[in-house]
C-alpha cells in the first residue's frame, strides 16, 4: 500500500511553499495538481513522477471530484507515494476534508500538509493585516462562490458583525455580498480591497468601500481569482504595503478608485 499526501501549495507566490511540503512534491511518485497551483513547484518533481492535471474552472472541470477520488485511491492501492497538491490550504475551500474522508474509508494511508492560505496571504501582500488591536480583532473566511440557493446557509448577520472578512471566489457573486452585509447593518462606507492574483507578479489591488465595490471592480476589471478583504484594516494599506512597490517595473501600478 503507498501512500497520500494532501498538500497545500501556497497561494501563488511558490517560495511560500512550506519545506514539508516541498519534501512532498520531490518524493511523489504521483502528482495530482489543481488550476491555482504555481508550476514552478513541478520542477521539483521527479524525472518520472506522473503529473495529473486536475484544476477546475467555473462549468469546466478537467477532472470531477469523484474521479480525482477514485485517482488517488488507485495509486495508493499500487504502492505508489501520492502528492495531491492544492492551492492554499488544502482544509480552507479546497475540498481537503472531501478526499481525506474517502481516503479514510477506503483505508488509504494519509497525511494532511497545511499551506498558507490567500485569506491571509493576499492581504499581507498587499498591506494588509487581517486583525490589528486599534482596527479588528476578528476575522472570518467566507466563501463567495456559491452554487444556487447556496447563499441562504451563509451565515451573513452574524458575519456582519465581524471586523474583517476574507472573501474567497467572490467577484461573481459581488452583488450578493453587498446586499446581504448591507442589510444586516455593515457601514456602508466600510473599506474594501479587492486583490486579484495575489502574492504573484500579475498582483492587482483596488481599494474602495462597500457601497462602491461593484463599480469599481468593473472598472479596474477584476475578475477571479481574488481575494476581497472587508474591514477597517484595509487602512493600514496606505502605510505598510510593499509588494507591489518593492517589485518595481514587474508590477502593475496600484488601482485605487
């Protein structure tokens, strides 16, 4: 019997890989990688490890779920060490749990290797500190891609009430959000950074506030991924960033509208 290996890959930027991880990645005889992961870290593969591609993209998945499942029982089952890297952290909206409870059934030997999240990754990069003792000392990860009627099990008045939110997947769903914050009493003048690609050289940042957030995303044409931080700690921006400055001609300029 061989071996599987959840792996978080970072959010983008692939020196923020752990070394457990990388330790993973060069072992592997088998490598199941998604969409967000940064291809530099398949160079560390073996010679003759397999890559299987496994990403998914909204209504087109190289590989459903089930399959990506049943793939990873398979090689186990041949003795083969399996890396099943994952952006982020594979137990924050990576579906980590999911194959690590198919695993288990089936009697896989497992191991779960944390990454770093964008929750947190992307705001740092982009100056922002998800808690801050004179601006929030609360945060929550919300996910903003929702299936239909998905929304009604979000918990929104209570998240409402927390200081930051860290917003995966969410610019589709934009309306939504705002809404339903708006709603249950969020400031509607509560600053808002939309991050696009974060932690990577194609790293874009808008700041706004609630009520404008909509419009200015489609100004500054955001699309996923991004990650959108709600809270007042999307101030501290104007003093600490440093990403996009210490990365000079490679970056874009920074979008504020």
């Amino acid at each position: 019997m061989g071996k599987v290996y959840l792996v978080g890959a970072g959010p983008g930027d692939p020196d923020l890989i752990t070394v457990k991880g990388l330790k993973c990645i060069k072992n592997a005889d088998v490598i199941l990688y998604d969409r967000l992961v940064n291809r530099e870290l398949l160079e560390y593969a073996r010679p003759k490890a397999e890559l299987i591609y496994c990403g998914k993209l909204p209504h087109h998945h190289a590989m459903k779920q089930e399959l990506i499942n049943q793939t990873l029982i398979k090689h186990a089952k041949k003795g083969k060490t399996v890396t099943r890297l994952k952006g982020g952290d594979p137990f924050v909206f990576g579906r980590g749990g999911e194959e690590a409870e198919e695993l288990a059934k089936n009697q896989i030997p497992f191991e779960i290797v944390p990454g770093i999240t964008a929750g947190i990754a992307a705001p740092s990069y982009a100056g922002i500190p998800v808690t801050h003792r004179n601006y929030g000392s609360s945060f929550a990860f919300v996910t903003g891609h929702m299936k239909n009627g998905e929304e009604d099990h979000i918990k929104w008045e209570a998240l409402s009430q927390i200081d930051t939110l860290a917003i995966y997947m969410g610019v589709k769903n934009l309306p939504s959000i705002q809404s339903k914050l708006l709603s249950f009493g969020k400031n509607s003048t509560t600053p808002v950074a939309l991050i696009n690609w974060g932690t990577t050289l194609k790293q874009k940042t808008i700041v706004t506030d609630l009520q404008h957030m909509i419009e200015d995303a489609e100004k500054g044409k955001i699309e996923n991924p991004c990650m959108i931080v709600i809270g007042e700690v999307v101030k501290m921006r104007e003093k600490i960033q440093w990403f996009e400055e210490s990365c000079g001609e490679d970056m874009p300029k920074e979008v504020v509208l």
